[in-house]
C-alpha cells in the first residue's frame, strides 16, 4: 500500500475508533473497536510489526502508571478523602459562595494535579454539588469550576493528566524539572479561570448562603493523606536518584490496597475495575493507530505548519495547533500525533504542546467531532441542553488561559 | 364574592427562597400557592461533557458524574420545596421541574395570576446588576404580574 492510501485508511481507522471510544454503542469498551483496528494498520501494512511492537513497548510502563493513579484516586475515596475535602470547604466558606468558589477552586486544582484529571471529574464532581447544595449556595458555578479545572489545573505533575504522562515520557525531562518547568503555567491558568468564573458567575456568587450545620462534620482520613503526601514525595525522591517515578506510584497504591483489603473496605475485583484495564488496551491500540496516520504523512504535515525553536511565537504557535487538533479529534490521540514532531526540538516545544492539549478540551471536551455524536446520543436520550454558556464560557477561558500559560512557561524556560 | 382563590406562584431557588416564601405568607395570604423548584439541567450536561472527555475510561455510565449530579439534583430539589413548604405553614402544591429554569418558570406561570421570585444579581449594586440573568428573562417574559423581592441578609 502506498503511502497516501495507508494515510487515508489510518486517519479512518482513528476516526472511527474515536467515534466509536464516544458513542460506546450497546456500551461496548472502547478497546472493542481499538484493538481490530490496531491489527488492521499492521496487516495493512500502514505500521511495521516492528514499529508497533516499539510504540507498544513505549506506551506500556505509562499505561501502568496511569492505572496505579487511578487505583490511587479511588482508594483515596473509599477512605473518605474528597468528602473530608468538601466538607473543609465548606466549614472555609462561612456562608459565603465567594469564598466557596475560592475553596473549591483550592481543592480541585490539588486533587487534579496530585490524582489526575479523572478523580476530579468523576469523584470530585459530585462532592462539590453536594457540598454546595448544603450550605445553600446555587451550585453551578462550583461544578464548572470542578469541570474547568479539571482540564487547566492538570499542567502540574506527570500524573496529573494522561496527555502529561506520555509528554513526559518523550521529554527526557525528570519528574522535579517538570513540575518545576509547569509550576507558573499551571498558577497562570488557574489564575485566569478564577478571574473569570467570578465574573461570569457573579449573580450566582452574590446572594449568599449558610454555614453547614455542626453535626455534619466529617473525620480526615489521616493515615491515607499521610500514604499521598508520601507517595508525592517519592516521585521526587525517585526521580532525583535514576528510578522510575512509576515504582513510587505503585507502592503507595499497594500500601492503601493492602489496608483497605484487611479491612474489607474494597475487594480485588473492585480495585481491578479501578485500574480500568480496558481502557488501558484502548490506549495501547490507539497509540498503533495514530502510529500509522503520523508516519504515513501527518508528521510531514505538522512539522511543515510548525516554526522551529523555543520563541515565544513558536511556543504560541505550537500550543495554538495542540489545542486546535485536540479539538478537531481529543487530545489523547492529539498528543500521541504531535509528540514524535515537537520531542526532538526539546522540552520547551513539547510542553508547550501539553498546554494546548490540556487548555483546549475546555472548549469542546472531547473533540467537535466526537461531541457532534455526544449531541446525537444526548438526542436520542430525548434531552439535549444548550451549549450556549458552555460555549461561551469557553471561549472566554481557553484563549487566555492558553496564552497566559505559554508566557509562562516561556518565561520559566529563560530563568 | 367567588370562592375561586387565585394562584400565586413562587420561585423556590437556592438561597434566595426564604425571602420569596416570606413575601408569599405577607402579600398573598389568602391565595393557592405553588412553589416551584426548576434543577438546572446544564449542570449535569457539563458534567456528562467533561466525563465523555475521558473517553469514558472503560467504565459504563454508571459512573458518570452527570448521572450522579441529575440523581442529586432531584434530591437537592424535594429538600428546598420541603423546607419552603414549612416556612410557608400552610398547605400548599409542590412542583419539582427541570430544564433551563427562566424557560420553566415561565411555562409554569401560565397558569398563574402572581409570581413571587427574588433577586438574584449582586445585592450591593443597585441598578441592572441586582438582576441576574435568569431573573431579568423572567421579570421580561413573566405572562402575569411579578412580585420582585430583595434576598434576606445573610
């Protein structure tokens, strides 16, 4: 097969894999689609056999990663950790939403950069519209803090969000210089998200609410921050003296698994669903894919679109086309394609690559196209809500917090 | 002199209810009155939103925070309505919708001959800023007369 044919039969095959990863039909895995998909660019020809063994090989011990955060954040729940957490903030806000917000903001930008994106999303979430409902506050403009941060605060760690774990993979940079390098891009975005929900929640943030009642107070699950704060420490200490980070993930996940075990808070069924197997297939299937569309012509492509160096206007430029095409597709699959053409250039232009990645799904979440099916299938549930404030919330946060956190990292790059 | 009361209807929200419940025991003694609760339903739609960014993560909707916030949401509600029913102390209808809530409210107030509802921009700046955007849709398209109260202090 030529190359232009196995072009156009990968960018289909990923196409198709997306829609069907969104659409989930009959709530089929995602791997069910990913996988064949994966053996059909080898059969193809499109990728070597030799090739995808690599990608696979590269994507493993990040995919190991990601599924020790995600047993983590869970663990942390079943401890009772983000009901703790929503039950500080609500004794911080003293009846006021103002303070709230500030609170709410506080914790999910901890909770993205410590324990990922998804235990935001997924965990936090619901905790904070309870937490908001019991002091009496309206609780919407907490839940799209909870669901913007989840995208803005994840510049931080390496396992704050999957797009950082394979950037960091690629980077060469050690787990300390990255946190480092992100530390003011990650306050910037932040910064600009909190300056602008506040004004565009401000009626809701005006009329005020009430202290929680005492007898709800809830205990901190000491022993389980105690087990995080370490953990965090670890992938420093690892980091610094030449060990994977990823061993610090897997023992203190293994240390909460072993305690919630013994005292049959979880089972290993559970902690297994945790780890979302499947989807951790569907990442390495998807990395052969976009294996395929990237050296069958997209990296020809990119690299043609984007300037060379570590500018300012090139890191702008690069963090302006990640954001775009994580948009167009989702910026798993956006990341995975830019990665191979932005990592020889240094770390400047793959972490500017991250930021758009990060920034941009605040504008759509899962890509246009995919969210074009995600209103087909709202629509046949018979509800489909208007896009319009969160379109427009979208655009009002994406573009500033994108520049902002370039600047920044630029401006840590010259330090 | 008719036996027919007529309706007042009153916009339950968070936080600012106690004070429309208020203006209903004072202003409308002798009428039927509803309490309305409308859950936004944009809330759980942006949580649906950021959850299918995920890709789902191999999970089935049984995970989705956008269900978890519509199941909360409807618990939320029934708390507000029972809570403004006992501030009202006398027997009233209780009707917990969802939708866009300006939308609902003024479905709702077809059938109305008053609508009791709150403020719900900053208190502190009098002018187009103590009116909020949804409250502004209502106070515009209401098809009966509105009565438009200041929130309690808290």
């Amino acid at each position: 097969m030529n190359s232009l044919a196995a072009e156009i039969v990968s960018v289909g095959l990923l196409l198709g894999v997306l829609a069907f990863a969104v659409a989930r039909p009959r709530g089929l895995p995602e791997a069910v689609a990913a996988i064949p998909a994966a053996g059909l660019v080898v059969v193809l020809g499109a990728v070597s056999p030799a090739d995808a063994w690599e990608q696979t090989h590269t994507l493993l011990p990040v995919v190991g990663f990601l599924a020790a955060i995600l047993v983590l954040a869970q663990l942390c729940d079943d401890d009772g950790l983000f009901d703790a957490a929503g039950d500080l903030v609500a004794r911080f806000c003293g009846g006021r939403p103002v303070r709230l917000l500030g609170g709410v903001f506080g914790v999910a930008a901890v909770t993205t950069a410590v324990l990922s994106l998804d235990a935001t999303v997924v965990l936090l979430t619901p905790v904070v519209f309870v937490t908001a409902s019991r002091v009496g506050a309206h609780p919407r403009p907490h839940v799209y803090a909870c669901t913007h941060l989840a995208n803005s605060a994840s510049l931080l760690l390496p396992v704050s969000n999957l797009t950082n774990l394979l950037a960091f993979t690629a980077s060469g940079l050690t787990f300390t210089r990255f946190a480092v390098l992100m530390a003011l891009p990650w306050l910037a975005a932040i910064a600009v998200e909190y300056v602008v929900l506040r004004r565009f929640f401000a009626a809701d943030l005006a009329v005020g609410a009430h202290p929680p009642k005492e007898a709800e107070q809830r205990t901190v699950p000491t022993f389980t921050l105690v087990v995080l704060g370490l953990t965090l420490l670890a992938f420093a200490v690892t980091s610094l003296i030449g060990i994977e980070p990823l061993w610090a993930a897997f023992a203190g996940t293994a240390v909460l698994a072993a305690r919630a075990l013994r005292r049959r808070r979880t089972t290993l069924p559970a902690l297994w669903r945790a780890a979302s197997p499947l989807f951790c297939l569907f990442v390495l299937a998807l990395g052969i894919v976009v294996k395929a569309v990237v050296d069958n012509g997209l990296d020809t492509g990119i690299s043609r679109i984007l300037p060379g160096g570590e500018s300012l206007t090139t890191l702008l430029a690069i963090a302006a086309v990640a954001a775009l095409l994580a948009n167009l597709i989702n910026n798993l699959p956006a990341i995975l394609a830019l990665l191979p053409v932005v990592a020889p250039a240094g770390p400047g232009p793959v972490l500017a690559a991250l930021i758009g990645v990060n920034l941009g799904p605040n504008l759509t979440y899962v890509g246009s196209l995919a969210t074009l099916l995600w209103r087909r299938v709202l629509h046949e549930h018979d509800s489909a809500p208007s896009l319009g404030q969160f379109t427009r919330l979208g655009l009002l946060t994406v573009p500033a917090t994108l520049i902002a956190s370039t600047v920044a990292l630029w401006g840590t790059l010259q330090l | 002199m008719s036996d027919v009361k007529t309706t007042a209807l009153v916009w339950i929200s968070p936080s600012t209810w106690p004070a429309c419940v208020d203006a209903a025991r004072e202003r409308a003694p002798d009428d039927h009155v509803v309490l309305l609760h409308v859950g936004d339903d944009r809330i759980a739609a942006e949580a649906h939103r950021a959850y299918a960014g995920l890709l789902g993560r191999g999970h089935g909707p049984e995970r989705d925070p956008g269900s978890r916030l519509e199941a909360l949401s409807g618990v939320a509600g029934a708390d507000l309505l029972e809570k403004a029913a006992h501030r009202l102390g006398r027997p009233c209808e209780l009707l917990d919708r969802h939708g866009r809530p300006q939308e609902e409210v003024i479905r709702a107030a077809a059938d109305a001959d008053l609508l009791i509802c709150a403020r719900d921009g900053d208190p502190e700046r009098p002018g187009p800023h103590s009116l909020g955007p949804e409250s502004r849709f209502v106070v515009d398209h209401a098809p009966c007369p509105v009565l438009l109260v200041w929130p309690h202090r808290t």
